[in-house]
C-alpha cells in the first residue's frame, strides 16, 4: 500500500489496520474509550504547534487528529452506527445550514441579521438533537439545566473552573478560602482511605474530588489553575532539564542514577532558581 493525498487511502489503510485476522493486534483491540486520550492528546499538539508558528508539525499533527477521526469512525462503522462518509454528511450539511447567507439560501447581509439567523439555527438543531437522543433512549443531558451553558469539550481544569464559577452566580459557594482548605484535608484523608482499601475506582473517585477542591481554592485566590498548573509543568521541565545535564556532565544517565542523587540535583536547581529570583530582586 503506497501513500496519498485521497481521503480514500486513510480510510482503507485503517480499515486493514482493524481487521480481525491480519489487522495490527494493538489497533484491533482498541475501543472508543482507550482511543479517547489519544484523540484529545492530538488536538492539544495541533495547538502547540499553532502557538510555535511551525507549519511542517502543524501538517504532521493535523493528520495525526484526522487518524483519530478516521479511527473513531472505523469502530462506529464495526458497531453499525455510522461511518466516516456519515461524519462528512453531517458537518458539511451543518455548515450549509448554519450559512444560508453564503449559500443563496438567505438575504441574512449584516452582522446582526447573521447572528439572529445563527441563533435560530441553532435552536432548531437543539430540538433535532433532543428528539434524536429521546428516540435513542438517552434521558441525561449535560447541555440542559442552569449548568447546561458549560461545555463539557473543555479541559478537565476549565470545565471545573466554569462549573463553580456558574454555580457562583446563585450562591453555591465558599465564602473565604479558608473553609476550601479544611476541605482540601476531608479530601486527601478520604483518598487516603481509598488507597488503603485498593479499590481503584474510588481512588479515582477521591482523586478527582481533591482536585476539584485544589481548583476551587484557586479560583478564590484569583490564581487560573489552568496556567498555575502551567508554570509548574514549566518549572519541573526545568529542574529535571538541569538533574539530565548534571548527570550527563558526571558522566552517568537517568537510567542508572539513585533517586538521592537526583533529588540532590533538584534540590541544588532550586537553589539556583532562589537565588536568581533574589539577584533580580
């Protein structure tokens, strides 16, 4: 099989990748769940490479998102829910709809007739979408209700964020940090329970809970978790960046080092952080 630039080949290629018999043995195991992580992971290096301006990663990682797509549509395909070519119909039969303007279908000419058409648009997708789930028999709708506006497509983090900050807007909230913090404690002694038990679901679950707890505090500390965690990730880069070039100058690697000697290493790129931070102070 030799590459191209047809849709078609993708499709085939991951259609050999599946099957049962002569397919790849991870790609055949693989469901909508375990392909999930990939999916999002994808979409986060297409921005990355948007944000460093590299248009060749860029290329690169948006065919590493459309595998996912083509993947994702494959085992809709296996299951007898729909298929790629479903996928397409869909979102190309929403963009003709959503731009009747653009499509000899409307005299909608200004910025607010345009949004005004949108909005009804949209209205009428929503009662389709309802009416489609209720004939699937899905009764939980995460889009309805006063927390409905929040997207659950969001970061974990940002979806929290925006959940507490709605539910703010009624009441349901801490009134000083302080009492978030004790909660902080319920929390991580709940977890560890959790641990000492084994069960894995519920660490999971209290895992979650202590998380959600550390963003609240954030928010009422005016600290965006999101880029708080953000600058962390930055400096634990940096640090292990430092243990990796110290140990490569002593001669010695990663692999064979002694958890001491590392966190020696850390410990002194700490140091050095400090002392920077004081010089330019």
């Amino acid at each position: 099989m030799q590459p191209s630039k047809d849709i078609s080949r993708l499709i085939d290629i991951m259609a050999a990748l599946r099957h049962p018999e002569t397919g790849c043995p991870w790609d055949i195991v693989q469901s909508f769940e375990t392909i999930k992580p990939y999916t999002i992971e994808e979409a986060y290096e297409v921005s990355d490479a948007i944000e460093r301006g590299d248009m060749d990663d860029l290329c690169d990682e948006l065919g590493d998102l459309l595998l996912q797509v083509v993947f994702h549509a494959r085992m809709a395909e296996e299951a007898g829910e729909f298929s790629f070519g479903d996928v397409v119909n869909a979102i190309t039969a929403k963009m003709i709809r959503r731009h009747p303007h653009v499509f000899a279908r409307s005299a909608a000419d200004t910025p607010d007739a345009v949004k005004r058409q949108w909005d009804e648009i949209k209205q009428a997708e929503k009662r389709e979408r309802t009416e489609r789930r209720s004939r699937r028999g899905i009764t939980e709708d995460f889009k309805s209700g006063f927390l409905g506006s929040v997207q659950r497509s969001f970061p974990a983090l940002t979806e929290a964020l925006k959940l507490q900050e709605r539910a703010a807007k009624v009441g349901f909230d801490w009134s000083a940090p302080e009492p978030i913090l004790d909660k902080i404690e319920e929390e991580i002694g709940e977890l560890r329970v959790a641990l000492r038990e084994g069960d894995q679901a519920k660490v999971s679950d209290e895992l979650g809970d202590l998380i959600f707890a550390v963003v609240n505090i954030g928010r009422h500390v005016k600290a965006d978790p999101e880029q708080a965690l953000r600058g962390t990730n930055t400096k634990f880069r940096r640090r292990f960046s430092h243990i990796e070039h110290v140990l490569e100058a002593e001669g010695e690697t990663l692999e064979h080092a002694t958890l001491e000697r590392m966190e020696e290493i850390w410990q002194a790129a700490k140091a050095i952080e400090r002392a920077v931070t004081s010089g330019a102070e």
